[in-house]
C-alpha cells in the first residue's frame, strides 16, 4: 500500500490524528473509539477514498463539538 499526500494533506493529517487523541485525552472519547476512527480512516486512504480528505477536515473542524 502506498499514497501519496500533498504537504497540505500531511499538515491536515497530522491535525486529525490530534484531534483524534485530544478527545481521547479529554475522555470524550474512549480508547476503542479513537482506535477505530483512526484505523478506519487510514484503510479509506489506502483505499483512494476520495471522500476521505472531508472526512478528517470534519473532524478537525468539530474541534470541541464533537
């Protein structure tokens, strides 16, 4: 499996993968839940889904609300 990201997209995943372990760390979350948001979405990107770049904006952009 190999994808390529755009420096955008690296800044972006990087941002998601925090946003992912901030509400874990903030106990909104539990530990089952961020590991499968997070393998789910990197299998959508070794899969080309093209949604998939939505998707982790979305969960940035939810900052506090999700």
């Amino acid at each position: 499996m190999r994808t390529n990201l755009t420096a955008g997209d690296r800044v972006l995943l990087d941002r998601y993968i925090e946003s992912v372990l901030l509400r874990f760390g903030d106990n909104r979350i539990n530990l089952g839940s961020a590991t499968e948001e997070l393998a789910q979405t990197f299998v959508r990107v070794a899969q080309g889904d093209d949604k998939v770049i939505d998707h982790m904006r979305g969960v940035v952009e939810a900052g506090d609300d999700a």
